[in-house]
C-alpha cells in the first residue's frame, strides 16, 4: 500500500496514475491539476480549432467515447483527481505537497510516499510590446483552444498572424485558413520553415506549398511589437506591418519546471528536470516526466528537450512500472517528428544536415525521389527523403521526408527512426528489408535506393548538386559557365531546349555514348532528369570520357517543382 | 578489365549486371535468359491479369517508360544480352559456359572472369493426373501471365480453380474474379489460408474478407487430379469436384538450381545454392543469388529459402560491388511479407506463432486491435497486429498484421521488421518511437501498445483466448460452463443479453467495482469489449476481488466481426 501524488493530468500523469493502479490496485492514487480540464490530447488542438475535431470532448474522451474526467478517473480506475487545483510547494523532507484550490483559494496538504511531477512545458511569450493584448493566443491548453474556436467561429477574424513556422505554429496557420478562410500570415525569424527539424531543401518544398495554399510566409522576419488598443490590431515586424485580429504565438515551448527547481530537484541549463532512465529525479522518491524533463539525445549521447505527447505517454508507462516497484526503462530519444500541412506530409527522425553540423559531426546529406509504390502500379505517390549521414563513417544521423497524405513517405521514415539508435551505416539502410509487393513498395524501395545514393556520394561516385545550388547557377546561366545537359528523353526536354537553346542542351542518357562529342568538355555541367537516376548513369559514362566537371541534380526535375520553380 | 557473364536476366541479373558496369564501365558483361521477354517485374503478373497494368511493357519499363528490352541494355547501360539462349552447362575449370539459342538450336560458349547465377525459382506443378492439360497455368513468367490474360480476356472462362492459397494464388484470386468476374474457387491443403505466413487468427479474417468477396474457400482438401479431354474441365479433390475453364497451380516455387547442381556447386538439402555473405558459391569465381539461393534466416541463424523479388534486387547489388572489387555482405532476412487482398493488407516480418513453435520455440502470440491514428482524428482505419514472443525471454520472434489498404498497418510491420534482427524484446516494441500526430498515429501507438499487451501477458497480468477459443466455448455455451461479461456500456451490450439472456450478461467496466457481486465467483467468466482494452481492465478488478477464472477475449468485438461471426 502506497500513496502517490501525480501533479499534472494531461497526458503523462493519467498514464501513470492508470499503469500504476493496474499493477497496484490497493495502493492510492491522487492525481492534481490547475485546470478543469484534464487527460486530454494537446496535440489535437488544431484540429479542433479547424473543425475537423468537432467538440473538445472529443480530445478528452477515450477511444469508446468516454470522458476522461474527475468521474471516470474515479469509477473506472479508481483514482482521485483534484481539479482546478494548483501545487504550490513540495516539502521532500516530510515528503508533502502544499495544493491550493484556486476557486476559493483554500490550501491543503497532501502526503506521498512516491510523487510524479507531469507538469509539462508552457509556451514562450516573446518578449515584446503588446505580447499580452487580447486576441494574442498561444496554444497552451484545451481552454485556450475552446476560446481560439470561439473567435474564429464568431465570424470577426478576418485576416490572422502567426508568429513561429514551427510545427504547432503551421498547423495553426493550416487550421486557420483552410476551414476558416482566415487571410493568414506566418512570420519566422529562420530562414525556413521548421528550423532545426527539417533541412533547408524540404523546408523550402513545404514552403511552396503553403504558398500554394494561399498562406503569405515572411521568413528571416523578426516581430518587434504587436499593437492595438485593447485586443490586438498589428504586428509590426522589422520589415512590414500586418494587420490582424488574431495572433497565434508560436514561438516555442520551455519545461514547467518551477515547482521542482524550488524544491532543490536538478535541473538542465536549460531548465529541463534531470531524469535517469528510471524517470527518476535526483529525489528517488520523485518520479518525472513528459514535457518538463530532459532526455538523452540517442544520436549524441547529450540530454536534449523532447516535447512531445508520444514521449510522455510511453514515459508515463515506465514510471507507473517503476512506482510498482518494476524496473522499466526509458532510455532517450533519436526526435522524431511527423506533420499534415494541408495536402502533403513532412517528417524526420534524427538529425537534420544544420543540426548535425552544429552538434560537430562532419555531415552531408543526399535526396532521392521515387515512387512509394512499384512505378508499374496505378496508384502510387513520390516520395522525397533526404537522409542525413556522417562523411568517413557512413553513419546514419537522420531522415527527413515528404509525400502524400497517404503513408507511404511515413511508413520509410518510421523504418528508419526505429534502427536509428543503434548507429545504422549507409548499408543498412541499402539493404533494410521492408515488405514488398507492387501496391506497397518497390523491389528496390526508395529507402534502399536512399541507402545505396548515400554510399555512391560519400564515396564520391555521384557528385550531387540541390535545387538551391541548382537555383544559383541557374539565375547566372548568361555568364555562360554552366551547360544544363537533359538526360531525359526529347518529349520531355523539348520544352526546355527550345525556350533557352543557349543554355539547355538534350541529349537522352540511352543515346550519351554515341552522342558523346557533343558534349563540351571545358564548361561545367548540371545533369538533369526527372529524379536523378538517369543524371547519375550519365555521370558515370561521362566520367568514364574524363568529362567529370559534372553535377547531378538531385531529385531531378520532380525537386525542381516541388520547389515552385518555374522554368 | 573482366568479361562477366550472367545466366538469368529478370530482377537480380539485371541489377547486378548495371550495379557492376557503373563501378567498372570499361568491364564487359553479357547476360543471358532463355526467353524474349527480360528484366521485368514479376510480382506484378497479378496486377497485369486484373488489369491494374494494362500492358506487359509496363511491367518491363522503367519508372521513365523505357522498355528494359536487348536494345536498352546495350545503348543505355553497354551491356550485351542475349536472349532465347539457354545456359547448358558451366565448366568451372576453363571458366566456360556452353549455352544454346534456342530458336536455332545452335550451341557457342562463353568464357567468364566471374559468373553470376540468377536462375530464379520454378513454380512446384502436383503431381496428379492431368497437371499438364490445357488450361492448366502456373504463374511462372511473364509469357504465361500474356497467356492467362488472354484466356480470360477471351470470355470463354466462367470457373477458376486455383490451387494454393499462399500469395500468388490469392492474388491470382483477385485478379480473376474482381475485375473479370470469374466464379473463383481456391483449393489450400492447409487448415488456413497463407499458412507457414500468418497465424490461424489473422489468417481466419483474411479468409472472412475472401468470403465477403465471393471467393470459395476450400481449406484442408487435397488436390487428387484435374480432368479434361486436352483442356482442363475439373479439379477432383478428396472431397468434391469443381468445374473449372481454367487453373491457376500456385502451390509453391523451388530454386532453379540444376546448372549449379550440374557443375558441383554446393546446395542445400532442400536444393537452394549456398552461398556466403558475399553472395559467393562454394566456387568463389561463381556468385548467385536471388530465388536460386538460401539465405540465413535472421531469427533462427539456420539457412533458409526467402523467394522475393525484393531481396533479389538488394543481393544483385551486392553481387554487383563484389564483382567490381568491393566488400558488400547480405548477411540474410528475417522474412517479410505484404500483400493486397482485395479492400485489406496483410503483412508480416519475421515468424508466425505455429512456425516459431516448429523451430523449437518456446512461444506465444498477443492480439491487439487500435486505430492507426489518434482515436479522435476524423479519418482512420483500426489496425490488427498480432506480435509473437518467445517466452521467458520476451524474444520478438515475429509481428503479423492486418489493415486496410492505407499503409498505417504496413507503417508498423515495416517499423518491427527493420529490427527484428537485432533481437528486440517486448519493451523495445513498447518503446519504439514513431513519428507522432494525430493524422498518423497514437500518442500511445497500436504498436507500443502491442509491446505493452505482450509484456502484461508474457507476466501472466493479462490472460487471454482468441476469437477461435471464443467460439469454441459459445458453441458450448448451453453446457452453462461460461458467462460471457460484456464490459462496455450498455448501448454496446444491449442487443446481445436481450438475445442471449442466459449466457450474455452486461457490467460496463467503469461500474464494475460497484456492481461485483453480480459476477459469480464460481465460473468461467470470457470478458468482452471492443478490442480487449476495457475487458483487461476489469480482468484486473476482477483479479483483486479474487475472481480469477477469466478470459479476456483479445482483439474484441473488433476481431470477432473480422472474423465474420455473427453472434
């Protein structure tokens, strides 16, 4: 028989407090938050707010449609939970938590013999003008998002901003104005969207999207101050002003982690609670998790910051196994990451090219386009993945994708993100054994074909260039260094040949051999097909002539217009 | 400068052969097959005879509609093949192949640096009477995939038999009787269909959904002859006749082995060439591989024969670096596996249950059912995935699943298969972090979920029977033996104790702790909900009162409707 308090019911605390009760059912449980609003999914927020999720109940009940509330909690798993109630301070030495009810303002104290603190993380708050006006939302908890719904609903948000192209920040902009029809506006003071998850050349095909979708983005763009009298009516940034009757600040999260720096626990520089794989703080007798605590980075051995909602669930497990006098382990993360931006997919597990480069590894990265499906089947989608790998060792360090709405880009990434702990090389990437049959994937999947690109590159036998370099050489063409030789056949290159004959020359790869003496061999060469797989053989074979001032445009033509590219 | 021949110009030759040209382009390489029609995909033939592929060229372009015939190996990729030209025989001391074209019947031969058998599989033909008549098709090559599209083409097939319920035959099923409307019947010497694939569980629903489709199921009958005048006109079982205008044999392939046999390279006893990692014979001048080869089996470490056009895709690569001086190991497969069957996915990685148990061990399967993505996500399918542990150990032996034909259930095996040869354990499924959001999946994923289920049940916290041990004990239910407690509301619970009042009794699980002395102490109790969540958490009530004696039936009403029980 054990007490347990668990401060926070969002995610991580009711999944221990459940875990916990079916190993020990005898034991109690007392489950505390500040909100009226407990045990729900954080992560679905935008897509209530688009209406695609109809009721936040929804976000709040159980897959069989019950209301995970104080009731449920009490009848079903036989726990308490004190709603609307707020810890205030943790006495470890007598082993205590001081709880305020914030309705009456009332203070009481709970004892435990083991407590668990699942008090997440909170959003930032830029620090300047006009940050606290109303209408200015960030996306910090269900009752927020009830109000962001009301708003839109109530027809007087025309035009909205969103300040941070992070993944909460585009799905905002997404649930904005795709259902709503909102004007919106994403501001982000990176150079792309999704810094530090995806590399520039995905981030720059989701970029065209958005501006497919009407959505405006103002990158390299830093918001000064926001203005109105008393609800917000501008964004000023350091380049423009945007008019606006909603912003959305999406500008990042940081750990809740107050209540356990008062009480001595130890802490990140960061600010994140220290945990071992046990879950446990530098108190034994208190548990952490979710949110509020630092993980170790399986990719470099250092504690990084995960938030994520998948993170605390399987770490509540762990701590409910523990507080049962189990031994289960949580032992880090690689990050993983996976969105809907309207109608395609982008995701990554790992690191990218940038991040990999900042954490000292020596690192490069290839970008393959293929089917999903056998090139033979009906129903197939490209898939874009770009795969992050150290130079010397071959060692895998992350993936990155984009593709349909469909699985097939997220079933490769979740291939990869699965072995990525145990420091996969090129070769176990070329040769991962997925499932195969035409409807599914390809004898030679995409993933093995990002494998076997990412051997020949390091080993210098497929000298690539991306559509940005692509982009550069392209803008200078009437300098005249530069041939753009396709390697496709005449129907496709016919376009291109006949609208810059001084700049485009065709010649199909299956016709280079006998065509060779046309190809110049003083002037540097962008091979171009439709993916790079062609380009690549007419490498080799111009290679093998001594023409080797040559470049592979990865990704092809299909790179060129998910970029937006209009030749 | 080496002179390469290849014997076998489908999947593996042709790889290997490219493979080895862009790393030694000055190299010379001659492929040879004994038909016209070379480097095409054949897992596509049933794609081809439904229709889906409207061509056979399809099935042998390139993803850039190239047709990969002599002319495009020569001018493309300087490769020489020669067609209609059978490989006789390989004198391994001079280095010669003796090889006829067949159109001629004239013989010339062919010195070799290095050899590279790609002689594939051969589909295994009864040996019953009449097995040659007319009619009668195995799905061998593409040449007989024309044929069989011709026949049925005609309109002059109203009955198919086809013999085999594995991959080939089912989708052979398909193909004749979705699009063409044929009055398919399949024949399975086996108690199920994919046997030595999928469990009995998986396998029934797969057998469910064929019904609903209009296909005729004939398990455990054995095929005694085919009858007919010089076309087939029936199939005799050992239980009835079938009319039949056409039959599709798909019990099995065999490696093409013979040369290899012939010129004393090693075989195994099931008579599969052996080969090493380097995809090198017992004559290190000689390398193999593809479906004329055995592969280690990754679970097991014993030689094992894996068919697939994927793996030999991957092992001509190897061959190909290998050729060319380099050092590329396949060090085996874990066995993987995926397939459409008409609207469901089956797939697999790694060992069934009943194969585990036949390789010595000491296994047994979990059953959870859950949605793809987050349960609150407006669009979503439920995934069925069955993972099989060894006991004590909590050894990942294998991983089955079941889906729609979305690729959230293929996203999870692929996810399991890519490590299973790493030796997993049920906590690294529970642990296995996935790409997260609510359009793709769970905060707690169907595959965690399925480490947990494994983990509780392997501790003996979670006891368990199958839809097929459910029906069993409601077959008896008259014999008052059992209480079938049905845990969900009662809106759920309602049609079923209106109807069976004696048997079906309904305590939703939330009010169970409240209502327990309604449950007899004294009997076999199966409890019930959708998909096994609810039912094990009032197993673990029930536990605690000292109520014992209970059965959470897995999977649920969800697999009992997969099964096509109509209660």
């Amino acid at each position: 028989m054990q007490s347990i308090v668990i401060i926070g019911a969002v995610a991580l605390g009711p999944k221990a407090a459940c875990r916990f009760k079916r190993l020990e059912p005898k034991s109690k449980v007392t489950m505390i938050d500040q909100s009226d609003l407990i045990s729900y999914g954080g992560c679905g927020i935008p897509y209530f707010v688009s209406g695609d999720v109809s009721d936040p109940d929804q976000l709040q009940s159980t897959s069989f449609h019950m209301i995970r509330d104080r009731k449920f909690f009490m009848e079903a798993k036989d726990i308490e939970v004190l709603t609307d109630t707020r810890a205030l301070s943790i006495d470890r030495k007598e082993k205590k938590v001081l709880v305020q009810h914030l309705p009456d303002g009332k203070e009481d104290t709970l004892s435990y013999d083991r407590l668990v603190l699942a008090t997440g993380s909170r959003p930032k708050r830029l620090p300047v003008p006009g940050a606290m006006l109303e209408g200015v939302y960030t996306v910090s908890n269900l009752n927020e998002a009830v109000a962001i719904k009301k708003a839109v609903a109530g027809g007087t948000v025309e035009r909205a901003v969103v300040i941070g192209a992070g993944a909460i920040g585009l799905e905002m902009a997404e649930a904005l104005s795709d259902l709503w029809g909102i004007e919106t506006s994403v501001v982000e003071v990176a150079d792309q969207i999704l810094p530090g998850i995806i590399g520039f050349n995905m981030a720059r095909m989701g970029q065209h999207h958005l501006k497919e979708k009407g959505v405006s983005l103002f990158l390299r763009e830093k918001v000064l101050g926001l203005k109105g009298e008393r609800h917000v009516e501008k964004v000023v940034t350091d380049k423009r002003v945007l008019d606006a009757d909603l912003v959305i600040m999406a500008v990042g999260v940081e750990p809740n982690s107050d209540l356990a720096g008062d009480a001595g626990l130890e802490l990140t520089p960061e600010g994140a609670i220290v945990v071992n794989e046990r879950m446990e703080t530098s108190d034994p007798a208190i548990y952490a998790g979710g949110d509020c605590v630092a993980l170790t980075d399986l990719i470099t051995g250092k504690p990084a910051y995960f938030p994520s909602g998948s993170m605390a669930n399987r770490q509540g497990r762990v701590i409910g196994t523990n507080l049962a006098g189990g031994d289960a382990r949580f032992e880090g993360a690689v990050g993983t990451f996976v969105m809907k931006l309207f109608d395609i997919s982008l995701a990554s597990a790992g690191m990218s090219l940038k991040r990999a480069q900042q954490n000292g590894f020596n690192a490069l990265s290839v970008f393959v386009v293929q089917f999903d499906r056998a090139h033979f089947y009906p129903d197939k989608d490209l898939v874009y993945l770009e795969l992050v790998v150290e130079k010397g060792t071959g060692r895998v360090l992350g993936v990155q994708g984009l593709g349909s709405m469909e699985m097939g880009m997220f079933a490769r990434v979740s291939a990869v993100a699965a072995i990525l702990k145990d420091r996969p090389t090129t070769s176990d990437i070329s040769n991962l054994e997925l499932p195969y049959a035409p409807p599914f994937s390809s004898a030679m999947d995409v993933l093995n074909a990002l494998g076997n690109t990412a051997e020949n590159t390091l080993q210098g036998k497929n000298r690539v260039i991306d559509a940005d370099r692509f982009v550069d050489w392209w803008l200078e063409r009437d300098s005249g260094d530069t041939l753009f030789l396709d390697c496709r056949g005449w129907g496709n290159a016919q376009y291109f040949v006949e609208k810059y004959p001084e700049h485009w020359k065709s010649i199909p790869q299956d016709e280079l051999r006998a065509r060779m003496e046309e190809v110049p061999k003083d002037k540097r060469t962008v091979l171009i097909c439709n993916t790079g797989v062609r380009s690549y053989e007419a490498q080799i074979t111009l290679d093998q002539m001594g023409i080797r001032d040559t470049y592979n445009l990865q990704g092809g033509v299909a790179a060129l217009k998910k970029w937006g590219l209009d030749l």
